[in-house]
C-alpha cells in the first residue's frame, strides 16, 4: 500500500484532507491520518500550528490518475502555504513528538 506523507500548517492540511475526500479519484480510494504536533519544539514547528498527514493508498488501485489528483492537491496545498513530504513512519513510530491527537478518516 503505497504511503505519502506531509507536514505543514494545520488549518492548511485540514483543507487538504476535505479537498482529497472530495475529489472524486481520491474519495474511496485514501485512507487519511492527521496528527497535530506539539508546539513546544525548539525548531521552526514552534512558529505555528503544524501538523502531518498521512495518506495511504489502497493497494492495486495506485494508478496514475490517482497519483496525478493526489499530486495536484498537494500543488494546491503548498499554493496556501507550507507543506513538505516527509519520509513516511515505518511501524515502530518516526520518533517525532505529538500531543497526542490523531484525526483518522477512511473514505
């Protein structure tokens, strides 16, 4: 199951998870993860309210079409503000910290 991740400003990946439950080749297909992060971090996170989303693809439908309106969103999102891919968290955990709040939804 092919797993895309990105981090970015909260208010901006919450838009970017309806956009992707609405999007008429995405909706059914994704399963989306949206993790808020702390904001006590000493780094450039501390600025704002930032948070990552995960997007998992069911397996056997990653076909270009998918690919591309996933992608295009993404564009979309990062026309707002930042969002960055990062490399996805292997089953142990990335070892980043968050406060705990998970919003999940499976379409």
């Amino acid at each position: 199951m092919p797993i895309f991740e990105y981090r970015g400003e909260s208010a901006n990946l919450m838009v970017l998870a309806r956009e992707i439950e609405a999007d008429p080749h995405l909706a059914g297909k994704c399963s989306l993860t949206l993790t808020f992060l702390r904001q006590d971090r000493r780094d450039s996170l501390r600025h704002a309210n930032w948070a990552e989303i995960t997007v998992s693809v069911a397996s056997g439908l990653a076909t270009n079409a998918v690919y591309d309106a996933l992608k295009a969103l993404v564009e979309r999102a990062r026309d707002r503000g930042p969002v960055d891919e990062v490399s996805p968290r292997s089953e142990g955990g990335s070892g980043e910290e968050t406060d705990g709040t998970e919003v999940a939804a499976e379409r």
